[in-house]
C-alpha cells in the first residue's frame, strides 16, 4: 500500500505541473514583444529629407509698391439734360458714336418756342425804334423847346422892365397917369414868373427830364432785349450738343418720345485716359507725391498698365479717414473701359543698394515678427529672424538678419520645423553670379 509519504509526493508533483502549464504562456507572451523589439532597433528608420529651392540674398534696386483697390472713370463725362420738357424730334448720333466738343446731337420739338422767339424778336425791334426816338429826337426836342421858352420869357422880362423903367420917368414927369404905370408893373409880374417857370422847366429838362426819359427807353428796350434773349435761350435748349470730346455711352430714348427736363438723354465720355481712383491710409499718401509711377493690374490683361499719380487729395475721406489718390492712365487706343475694377500699384520710394529676397520666403508670426528658414552646413533647415523693409509685391529688402552667404529657403519653408533635413532642388541659386558680398545686410 501506499504510504502517506508517496501521496505527498504525488501531489507536489502535480502542482509544479500546473505552475509551469500556466507561467509559460505569461513568459512567452512578455519576451517576444521583447524579442521583436530588439529586432527592430537593428534596423534604423531612415531620415527624411524634404526637397526645397533656396537662394542667397541678392543685392540691387528695390521699389516700395503700395496696392489698393480702383475703378477706371473717365478723364471728362457729361450727361446731357435738357431744360424743357419735349418730344424728341431727331436723334444725330447712336451710342458708341465718336462726337467733339459743340456738335450736334439731338434735336427736340420747338415749333411753339420758336413762335414765341419770333414775337419777343419784334417786341425788341420796337424798343430799339422807341428808343432812338426817345434818344435822338423827342429829348432833344424837349429839351430845345424849353430853351426856346427860357428865351422868350427873358426876353418878355427885359421887355417889361423897359417899359417899367420908361413909365416910371413919365410918371414922374407927369406925362402919364399912374394907371398906366400899375399897367406896366403888373405886366413886369407877370413877365417874371414866366421867366421863373421857363427857367426851372429848362433846368428840370437839363437835370430831370431827359435822364428820366433816356432811362425809361433804356428801360424799355433792356425788358424787350431780356425776352428775347428768353425766348431764344428756350428754343437753344431744344438743340442738345455736347459740350466735349469724347463717346456716346448711352441714349435711353429714341426718336419721339418724350425727354423730361433733368432727365438725362445722351451721355459722352471723354475715354482717351482714364483715372484709377484709389483710397490710401494717410501715412502711405503722405510719401507720395505727383507724377509718381505707378500700374494698374486689369482684368483679362497681362500686363501692368503704367500710370502716374495725378491728383492726391488734400482732405480725408471724412467716411473712411482715407486719402484718395488718382493715377491717370493713357487709354488713346481705346482698349481699356470705364468702370472696369483694377489693382493699383503705386511707387512710393526708390532704394538703389538693397538686400533683398522674394517674398516667399518670409515666414509671419502671429505676434507680428518676421523670419526666414535658412540651409546650414549639416544640410538641416535653422530659422532665424530678419528685419524686413520696402516691399515691391516680389521681392522684400531685409535690413538684418541675414549674411550674403545665407541660402534662404524661398520655396517649401511654410510649415518645416526648425532642424528638418533639406535638400536645394534646381533652382538653389548657389551659383557665383549672384552679387558678391563683403559684408552682413544692412543694419
């Protein structure tokens, strides 16, 4: 029989069977990641490089280009309105037809106008007749006839202080009785307020009478003149010219319809330049001055168009605090229209020695502050912080920041950490036909 002993055994066995049935699994499962670990690190990932294009800084002239938004109007536009409501009686030009400055363009119904020009014109002529009458004749007749009566009633008044004289020797001589004597002082009176009254008619007529009476056909003639003129200015207006050189861009009415009076009928517009109206902040107009170059980028056209500025505001905008500026184009050839949307570029300032490079290679912070990706010696990308400049659109001036030798990353930087390996791809201008440099960008 068995003895206790042997079962002891027996069951011992059985347990260190179980603990090995179950921890080989545990062990296997923990050593072959290890394993496989061990494995992987035998074999490096490879590095990655990032293909770029770089460039060195090249030195040179650079311009500062302010861009805005315009639109192209015309150099001269007149939109023709009529003074009198009428129908339209004929139409000389369509639209797009080339005019100069007093033709003709349309006519407007007028027989009435013309009527009532016809009747002021005879109304005038009267006045003219009146007035020479009034000038050469009457006044002077008048003024004659109260010379005449002067004379004559001086004349009388000499003659009866004669009379008086004579009879006053008489009657004291006795020879005549003293009736006669009152007889020949009252005529001398009454000969003496003739002379006064013919007197003071003379002076009235020298004084009053005859600038009254040239006044009032002055007068007369000026009111008939004034009605003419009117009635003539009435019928001018039937008559629609245009007061420039230039092309019909639009006539809403055709012939026999009924143009209102302040309604547009014919608009010309001198087209032979053209004017890029921008708006600019205060600080970008204050370094601009006329005649400054300048484009203007349009739509469908490849390339810039020059200009100039022509006009720089001498106010603000009281709506947007903006200065607005005017580049006048040459558009002799037509090609460009009014109201066309364009980009506006505009040279503020000139530096003839600068360092610069595209504007591609600028990397922005949102904090404001500028820097670049260079390529070093162990071929990684290194950033570094650059103090930019004048800006032309293509290329920026760095004014510090940058040595001449520096290869800076122009294509491919946005978004490369600092340390990536790169690699330049053709179009790395690590050539020696850039400018050699001596010395660090300008400070």
């Amino acid at each position: 029989m068995p003895t206790i002993a042997t079962h002891e055994r027996t069951a011992h066995r059985r347990r260190l069977s179980l603990r090995s049935s179950v921890a080989g699994p545990i062990i296997v499962s923990l050593v072959l990641p290890l394993m496989i670990l061990a494995g992987c690190k035998k074999e490096a990932a490879p590095e990655i490089e990032v293909t770029v294009q770089a460039e060195k800084p090249e030195q040179g002239a650079i311009s500062e280009q302010v861009t805005a938004d315009a639109v192209l109007a015309p150099i001269a536009q007149a939109a023709m309105e009529p003074k009198i409501t009428a129908p339209v009686k004929k139409f000389y030009v369509e639209r797009g037809s080339k005019v100069k400055a007093g033709q003709l363009l349309a006519s407007l119904e007028n027989a009435d106008l013309s009527a009532a020009a016809l009747d002021n014109k005879g109304s005038y002529e009267a006045a003219q007749a009146a007035y020479v009458t009034t000038t050469k004749a009457q006044v002077p007749e008048d003024a004659q006839r109260a010379e005449l009566d002067l004379a004559q009633a001086k004349a009388n008044l000499d003659l009866n202080e004669s009379i008086v004289k004579s009879r006053k020797q008489l009657f004291a001589e006795g020879a005549i009785p003293g009736r006669d004597l009152d007889t020949a002082q009252a005529a001398l009176v009454q000969a003496q307020a003739a002379h006064q009254t013919a007197l003071l008619h003379a002076e009235s007529m020298k004084k009053v009478s005859r600038e009254a009476a040239l006044k009032a056909a002055q007068g007369q003639l000026t009111s008939a003149e004034g009605k003419l003129k009117g009635a003539d200015a009435q019928v001018y207006y039937s008559e629609i010219r245009s007061p420039i050189n230039g092309v019909v861009t639009d006539r809403p009415l055709f012939a026999g319809e009924t143009a209102a009076a302040g309604a547009p009928l014919i608009t010309v517009m001198d087209t032979s330049s053209l004017l890029a109206k921008a708006h600019v902040a205060q600080r970008v107009a204050q370094q601009m001055k006329l005649g400054d170059e300048a484009a203007v980028r349009v739509p469908g056209v490849d390339a810039a168009v020059k200009a100039y500025v022509s006009l720089i505001s001498p106010a603000l905008d009281p709506g947007s605090t903006t200065v607005e500026v005017w580049l006048k184009i040459d558009n002799r050839s037509g090609a460009l229209k009014a109201g066309t949307p364009v980009k506006a570029l505009i040279t503020t300032q000139t530096i003839a020695l600068a360092w610069k490079i595209p504007h591609t290679a600028v990397l922005t912070a949102q904090d404001g502050s500028t820097a670049v990706l260079v390529i070093g010696a162990d071929g990684t990308a290194h950033r570094k912080a650059v103090k930019l400049g004048v800006s032309d659109g293509e290329d920026v001036q760095v004014l510090s920041g940058l040595a001449p030798s520096d290869r800076v990353i122009t294509v491919g930087a946005f978004g490369l950490d600092d340390g990536t390996k790169v690699k330049a791809g053709p179009a790395d201008s690590d050539s020696d036909d850039k400018p050699a440099a001596g010395k660090e960008g300008e400070k």
